[in-house]
C-alpha cells in the first residue's frame, strides 16, 4: 500500500509543477472572454435604447423592476463590471455583481434556448471561479495588494 500512496504524492507533486504557473494566465483568458460577453451585450444594448426598453417590457421579466430600471441598471452593469473584471480591479466584486447579471438574464425569459443557457452556465461558472477564488496573479488587485500590504512583502526574520 505504501508504493500505491508514493506513487500518488509524486504524481500530485509533478501536477503541481507543470499545472500551478498556468493559473494566472488561465484565470485571465477566463476573466477576459466574460468580460468580452457582457461588454458586447451592453454595446448592443446602447446601440438601440429604444429596442432595449422594448425588450425588458415585453421579452425580458426581471423581478421586482420597473422594466426602464433594469434596462439601465442592466446596461450600466455589462459595460463597467467587465472593464473592472478585465483588469482584475475589484475582481471579485465584478465577478459577483456580473453573476448577478447572469442569473437574473437567465431567470427573466420565459424561454432560453439550450445553446444560451449553455452559455450562461460557462460564464456562471468562470464568475463564480473568480468571486471564490479571485482574479490571479495577473490582476490589478494582486498588484495593489502587493504594493500596500506589509504582511505580504515583509521578509522572515531568523530567530
């Protein structure tokens, strides 16, 4: 049993060596396609307000909203969140307020094609990534966080 269990802390041990320097740059190819989804769903919706607003009257049913009110509130959300998730500046917050977005999207048409809902749960399941877990090494907020934290650049001391 003892060979089995070496066998496996090798492997994980080798995993981690050739999987661990590809996070940073997976978890921003990750925060930049979403980004990209919702940026171009807010251009759309900036191109033809007047289509916008018809569309949460009478295709859209977000809950709770006067349909105007979700308009903007959708609008202004899909084209700042993703500029700040881009650049992993308040990532997390991004990630969690474009969540919101989604799942809102998703509850509020009565009928959502597989293809789209497939969609939804990709970008769900990336924002929800970033939210628990953060935007990486590669985001402003490491950046900031390395620049002003004490505990993070402080160096050991030998006791």
């Amino acid at each position: 049993m003892k060979p089995l269990s070496l066998l496996f802390v090798r492997l994980s041990t080798l995993s981690a060596r050739l999987f661990t320097p590809l996070q940073a740059g997976l978890s921003l190819v990750g925060r930049l396609y979403v980004a990209w989804a919702f940026f171009a769903s807010g251009l759309t919706k900036t191109n033809d307000w007047e289509t916008t607003l018809f569309l949460f009257e009478y295709e859209y049913h977000v809950p709770f909203l006067p349909f105007a009110l979700a308009a903007c509130l959708a609008t202004v959300a899909e084209l700042i969140l993703p500029v700040l998730l881009s650049v992993g500046l308040a990532a997390r917050f991004s990630a969690l307020g474009l969540g919101v977005v989604n799942a809102v999207a998703v509850i509020s048409l009565e009928e959502i094609a597989p293809a789209a809902l497939y969609g939804h749960v990709i970008w769900g399941l990336i924002l929800l990534h970033v939210t628990v877990w953060g935007a990486g090494t590669l985001s402003a907020d490491h950046f900031i966080m390395r620049r002003k934290s004490p505990l993070l650049n402080a160096q050991p001391t030998s006791a």
